[in-house]
C-alpha cells in the first residue's frame, strides 16, 4: 500500500543494500575510529564517550547507511558524512552499504525519513511497549521507489538546494518579525530602548516610579511630526483574563503522536512564538487521555518552564490544531479572556514587547544553568497598555501584512524605521 502514487518502480531495499559486519574489539579508546550518535533529524556526529564499550563493536564508513534500533521509527536513519571518516557503533544501530550502481545512499536517507516510511517502521517495530526496536530484516523488508541513480543525485541536489533557500527565506522572516514588533511597540508608545549617557538623567522617589515609567517614557509613539500622543491606560493580565491553567505531563513516547493517537504538546510548541502542533509526544495506549486539556482554535498558550530564559513566558496564539493534543503543565493556557475589552491575538502579541519581557526576566537568574519558570502569580500581574479593541485589531492585522523596510502605518500612528 505505500507508495502505491509514485511514478517510479518499488524496489526493495533487501535488493539494494548490503549489511556491513566488520566486527571491531571493544576498549576504553578507538584511537582512529570515532564513537557516534545519530540524532532523530538524521544527523550524525562525535559522540563524548567516558566509559568503556562492552560487548562487540561494529566499522562505520562514509556513505554508510546507519539507523538505531529503537529510535528509527522517529527518524534517526543517517548516512555517515566523510568529515568524521571512520566510525563505530554498537549491535543497537545495524550498518548498511548502499549499492553504488543502483542507490544513492543520501537519496535512501531522505526517502526513509519521509512521513510515510516512518509510519511503515513503526508498525514494524516489535518488543515490549516503550523498548520497540527495528530489526535488520525488517528495516531491508521496506520497499522503495527507484529512480535511476541520476536522477536520485539530482532530487538530492534540489533537496539541498531548496533548504538553503528555505535558510534564506526565514533569515527574512526573522529579519521582518523583528521589524514588525518594533512598529508594534513603537504604536503601544514603546519607543526602541535608549542609550542612556553615563550621568544620572533624574532622580525621584520609588513611589513616583511607576508614574515616571508609564507616563513620561513607556506611553511615547512616533508620529509624522514626532508629537506626543495620548497615553493608554496601562492593565494587569488578571484585569483582562479569567485564569491560567496548565497541563499534563506524563511519560510519553518519544515520537509524534500518529493522526488517531492522543498527544502532549512539548513546550517547544509555544516557545518560538508561533503555535507548533507537530511538538508533541504520543500518549501511550495505556494512558487515558485528559480530554479537557485538549488544545482548541482560539486558544492562547504561555510557556511556563524552559531552560532557556527567553523562551519562558513566551505567548502563542493556536489558529488551528490537530485534534487530539493536550498542554502539557510547562504550558498556561489563557482562560477566558474579556472578549468585550482585549482581542485574544492582542494578548499573545503584548506579552512579547520589551517592557513585558523585562518584568518576567526580573523573577528568576538568566546566568543559572537551572530550569527558569515563571508562576501564575507574576504572569497574572504582568502590566501592559490597553489600546480600544478595535484598535487593537488594527494593529494585529497590520503585524500580519507584508512588511517590507520603510514606512508603516499602524493603529493610525506612522512608524518611521
């Protein structure tokens, strides 16, 4: 049944790779040979190894075909690059030679990662629930469709191609997102941070603070003639939200879930800013799911917890999900937001801007190699400036136009970049 849309013949790959068994003696040191992992994007590198091999030990070449055994189904099949030259593995990751006159092994190690032949090595993977593994005969038993060798090279080439060209385009991305906040904070009254000079500017008591900060900085907008405008009022997350709540973490396999299967979002599903639904883990069968955890349109996740301080507290709006995905408890989810006063994306949006960032960085050490979190509390507390709703509206849609350097008009302020 698979592949059964493909123009090309189906080949099994029993007819197109050979095992290679070179048998290697375990010791502390390998001296030319290199100990390696294969990562789950198919990747290979050195691995840091501190302690001896036991059992036997098996050769690894450039242009080899290597998968792991238990973490194949997941996309950890890899072809060894010529930089590492030669290396060695254990009995858990078999080691296979491509055919040169037939295979090109670069073209097999993407063809093996696509969606459709991962879902064919799970359903081959056998053993106890949780230690599934990929036997040799069963990775050999999957069939493949076979360009001729030429072409093979030349669907590589614009694989390659295309992801330098996808590098590219997010460089862009980034680069504009980055421009767009700025117009986006700039429009709230948030000029970009100022290089202050080395003397003191004022002085004043920490009652006058906040008046200092909200009225005479923060409430500042770039307009055609640089005047000032007026200031909105400035509110706490709980003045425009009901609640937050987090999820479920439960052991989980260490796969995506399939489309029938229950999943838990990983907080990398939030953290970049943009609502991710492939980050998740798959709910084992033997877990019932928690159903009123499951991720919905509309909804408004919040990272928690990270080890990485600027991905905490990072806000993402779900235009639409899967079904079957539940927060997991290092994600908040906004409950119940006023929809009379705040446009739900207008939240997701605000938390990101500078002046919400420096009030959640404040509550924990970014120099700790220790988990950052940010509790209910602080989030609930979080101060930002309330436009109208509809102007709210405004310059959400604006943020989602095609930005380009220049000009902008936002919320009917103009942005100067």
């Amino acid at each position: 049944m698979q592949h059964q849309h493909s123009h090309f013949t189906s080949t099994s790959l029993r007819d197109l790779v050979r095992p290679r068994s070179e048998s290697l003696v375990a010791s502390d040191a390998f001296e030319e040979w290199t100990p390696i992992t294969i990562h789950l994007t198919g990747e290979i590198s050195r691995r840091l190894r501190t302690t001896p091999y036991k059992g036997s030990m098996f050769a690894v070449y450039p242009g080899d075909i290597v998968f792991s055994k238990i973490d194949a189904r997941s996309g950890a099949i890899g072809v060894l690059p010529s930089e590492i030259g030669k290396a060695v593995v254990t009995s858990e990751f078999p080691v296979f030679i491509a055919d040169p006159e037939r295979l090109d092994s670069e073209f097999v190690k993407l063809v093996l990662r696509t969606g459709d032949f991962l879902e064919a090595l799970r359903l081959k993977a056998s053993g106890t629930s949780g230690r599934k593994r990929i036997t040799p005969d069963a990775f050999v038993d999957l069939r493949i469709p076979l360009p001729l060798l030429d072409q093979q090279r030349a669907m590589v080439t614009l694989y390659r191609a295309a992801l330098d060209r996808a590098a590219a385009l997010e460089r862009e991305a980034d680069e504009t997102a980055t421009t767009a906040a700025l117009a986006f904070e700039t429009s709230l009254g948030f000029g970009p941070p100022l290089e202050l000079p080395d003397r003191p500017i004022f002085i004043a008591a920490f009652k006058d603070m906040d008046r200092w900060s909200h009225e005479g900085i923060l409430h500042r907008s770039v307009t055609n003639n640089g005047a000032h405008t007026p200031s909105w009022p400035m509110v706490r997350l709980r003045d425009v939200i009901a609640d937050l709540e987090n999820g479920w973490s439960p052991k989980c396999h260490n796969r995506p879930a399939g489309t029938d299967e229950w999943g838990v979002l990983k907080v990398s599903a939030a953290s970049a800013g943009n609502y991710t639904e492939a980050e998740n883990k798959a709910l084992p069968a033997t877990l019932k799911s928690r159903d009123h955890l499951e991720v919905k349109a509309g909804d408004i996740l919040i990272t928690r917890a990270s080890g990485v301080a600027r991905l905490v507290g990072v806000a993402a709006y779900v235009e639409s999900s899967r079904d079957k995905l539940m927060i997991c408890d290092k994600i908040f989810r906004v409950v119940d937001p006023y929809e009379a006063k705040i446009d739900k994306r207008f939240i997701a949006q605000v938390l990101g801007i500078h002046h919400v960032r420096s009030q959640i960085e404040r509550e924990f050490s970014t120099k700790s190699g220790m988990m950052k979190n940010v509790s209910k509390p602080i989030l609930m507390g979080l101060t930002f400036p309330l436009p109208p709703k509809a102007e709210q509206a405004a310059m959400i849609d604006a943020l989602s136009d095609d930005l380009h350097p220049g000009n902008w008009t936002m919320a009917g302020v103009k942005i100067l970049v």
